[in-house]
C-alpha cells in the first residue's frame, strides 16, 4: 500500500525521565546548601545545573515538533506472524532533529538526525491481528535529545491500511483440509521420476537447484557427436496438471470462510514451495502462478475475499 497523509498527534505530552527526576533532586540538594551556606559558587551551579534542565526541554520539544509520520506495508502480510512495516519520518522545519525514537508495538527503532526538510525511513515489524486492510496502529514518536532529562513525544495515526492474508495454520488439525491437500498433491508425489533426453526450456522464476546436471563423458561418441544426446533431469515436471484452489470446491464445504482461506492459503504455499503449477479461484478474482511465480498477488486475493471479518 502506497502511503497517504497523516493526521495529526492526538497527544503530545513532555515529562521528566529517570535521570530527569535524579537530576532534579541533585538541584534540590545543591540549592539547600547554598541557602544554607549562603555561598555564592553553590548560588551559581544551582543557576547553572536549572538552566541545563530547561535547555533540554526546549530540545526535546523542538525535535518532535514538526514531524510528520508516514507508513505503509511493503509487502502482503500474514494474520498473526510479523512482518515488516515501512515508517517514514518527515521533518520540516529549517533545523535539523536529532535522536528521534520511533516505536510500533514491540518494534523499537532510533534515528540519529533527519535533515531539515527531509525525511528517514525504516523497518519495523508489526503482528497484524486479523486478514483483510486492517488500519495501522498509531506510532510512538518521542525524542529526549540532549541529556536525556525530558522526554517529549506523541501518539501519531498514520491512517496506514495494511494488506494481510490469511495464515495457514487454522486448518492443520482439520482432517478433511489435510485430505484435500493429499488429493491436490496426489499427480506431484512422484518428484524426481522420470527422465527424458534433450534440455526443457527455462521457466520464469525457477531455480538453479531444481535441475539435476549430470556429468559428460565427451569420449563417448554418442555424447560428444553431432548426433548425441544431452541427458537431463529435472525435478520440475514439465506436463504436470496445475493444483487447482477452488473456492466453491465441495471439500471446503464445511469449513467458514477464514477457515477455508486458510486451507486454500496451506495448499498454496506448498505448492510454491515445491515449485508446481498452481491455480487460485476465488470470488471475481482467478491467479495463476507456477512456485513464486504470481505468489504475492494469490496472497493479495486471499487477503480481499469477502466478507471481511470486522475489528
């Protein structure tokens, strides 16, 4: 999802850290014993420790002051597994903000200096806790630059929507979707038999590893000729029927709709990881792929069925 506007923080709110309130009573303590004392040097490092207090609240404000908070998903994310988020920080004022803390849930992330003018990017992981567009939650921005004495900062709505699919782990106890995956896999169980001669063509997003290349005896005449053959094998088949995930298939007749999400969504990815054709259909949507091929747009559909389930 591309990222929209924010709006602005529903609070901002200065306080005193742990080392603040430490600080604060060293103060006290240095100001009773120059009252006491009446001496004019403890007059003056009470003057002086005060103002360093004050400066670094003038800090913290101005760092957090100005910001503006960006994020969206980088990639379809899965119900219940974290996944990464993109959090842009913008700064515009005419000076720079330095050690701005950003936190989203668990996920905690420092930025030393955003330029004036600017802006950071970076990663944090969010656990999303249901399928569909779910709104991001809002993001923790606070600064506590120079000392560490005060720590300023807000709650900022990004108004992000994150796409997340289904996971696939709803249905692994479910005797009749593990049957149905059986018989999706059924015509794929004989990995690695077969062998013909010649070389197959290349298949977009196919690796390295699903060929097998055998050593060549060029000494042979039927190897090294002009008419020799090339052996090769290869664990990807070539002639193979594509793993059909109906939605309106009778075996997922049983199952409620993020149940049957999930077990179309296990067949799926064992199908990807066993690079093996494969072909999704849900409502008003049909995705075809082979392995990774088209991956992340079958998890996109997944993510869009309806109906959503509500917040």
């Amino acid at each position: 999802m591309k990222p929209g506007e924010t709006a602005k923080p529903e609070k901002i709110r200065a306080r005193l850290s742990f080392s603040g309130w430490i600080y604060v009573l060293l103060c006290l303590l240095v100001g009773l014993a120059a009252v006491n004392s009446n001496n004019n040097v403890l007059f003056l490092i009470t003057s002086l420790l005060l103002s360093l207090l004050f400066l670094s609240g003038l800090a913290a404000i101005y760092n957090i002051s100005g910001i503006r908070v960006l994020a969206w998903g980088q990639s379809v994310l899965t119900r219940g597994q974290s996944g990464p988020v993109v959090v842009r920080v913008e700064n515009s004022k005419r000076l720079s903000s330095l050690v701005i803390n950003v936190r989203l849930g668990d996920g905690f992330v420092s930025i030393p200096v955003i330029p004036p003018g600017s802006h950071r990017e970076v990663f944090l992981v969010w656990v999303p806790p249901r399928r569909g567009r779910p709104y991001l939650p809002r993001i923790s921005v606070s600064s506590s630059f120079p000392f560490g004495f005060v720590r300023r900062g807000g709650l900022f709505d990004a108004q992000a929507r994150i796409l997340v699919s289904p996971d696939p782990y709803g249905v692994i106890a479910d005797h009749a979707s593990m049957g149905k995956e059986e018989d999706a896999f059924s015509h794929s169980s004989g990995r690695g038999r077969g062998e013909w001669t010649g070389i197959r063509p290349y298949r977009p997003g196919e690796g390295k590893a699903n060929i097998v290349w055998r050593r060549l005896d060029w000494q042979k005449r039927e190897m090294g000729g002009a008419g020799g053959q090339w052996p090769a094998h290869s664990f990807a088949r070539q002639n193979s029927k594509p793993v059909v995930l109906d939605w309106d298939d009778p075996a997922f007749a049983h199952l409620d709709v993020e149940k049957r999400l999930s077990a179309i969504r296990l067949i799926l990815d064992r199908a990807a990881l066993g690079n093996a054709a494969w072909e999704l259909k849900v409502p008003n949507r049909v995705v075809s792929g082979m392995g990774k091929v088209s991956y992340e747009s079958a998890l996109m559909a997944l993510a869009l069925v309806e109906p959503l389930p509500h917040p």
